[in-house]
C-alpha cells in the first residue's frame, strides 16, 4: 500500500471530535425512551400489517408497471428453452415489494435511533431546505 493510499485513510481531528461529540451528547429521558420505543412499536405492527394485507394488490401493480416497462421485446431463445416470462416479472414485481417494505422499516427504526439519540428529524428542522 502507498504512503497516499493510507494518508487518504486517516480520520482527520475535526472528524473525530465531531463524532465524539455525537456520541457524548445526552440521551434523552427515559419516559421519551418510552414514548419513542412505543411510536416505533406501534409504526412499525402498522407497516407489517399494512404488508400482510396490501402486499398481493402491490405486488400485482408492480408486475403491470414491470410489465408495461418490458414491453413486446425479442424472444432470443434455443428452440425447446423456456422462457416464462410471468414468472421472473412476477417474482421481480414481488422482490421489489419486499424491498420497499424492508426500507420503510429501516426508516422507521433509524429515526427511531435519531430520536433515542436526541437528534431532530430531517423532517422536523422546520426550514424550508432551500
């Protein structure tokens, strides 16, 4: 390895300070644990249900976008190869709904931590982000 490869992989001080003072920052009280750990609880039994019920009508909606998308294309195939084309768009339609459903719970739990941590949402700064 070259001295500019590893001189590119230091922590610079004023990184490292600033990630100390995340990590020292006070917590927040317990009864507000409490109430996040609930609000998280309670997001995150809505979303799973939300998915058990909606999660044939998304994933049907998602092989018709999926399937306007592909189009009339080209069969390039051997003679006697299979080619079920319902098949792998209905399993991508059904991927692609399980990994909506997997970021909107990695949402949920991440802001979740932010606000253990005492951190302001994105969301809730109150600027126009502009």
């Amino acid at each position: 390895m070259s001295a500019e490869g590893s001189a590119s992989r230091t922590i610079s001080p004023s990184f490292a300070s600033a990630s100390a003072e995340r990590s020292s920052a006070p917590a927040v009280s317990p009864e507000r644990a409490a109430e996040i750990t609930s609000w998280a609880d309670r997001t995150t039994a809505r979303a799973e249900f939300e998915f058990r019920e909606n999660r044939e009508q998304w994933t049907n909606r998602q092989y018709g976008e999926l399937l306007a998308r592909d189009g009339e294309r080209m069969s390039l195939r051997p003679p006697g190869a299979t080619d079920d084309r319902k098949a792998h768009l209905m399993r991508a339609a059904e991927h692609m709904v399980r990994r909506n459903h997997a970021a909107r719970i990695a949402g949920i739990n991440n802001a979740a931590h932010k606000l253990l941590a005492g951190e302001i949402l994105e969301s809730k700064k109150g600027d126009l982000g502009r």
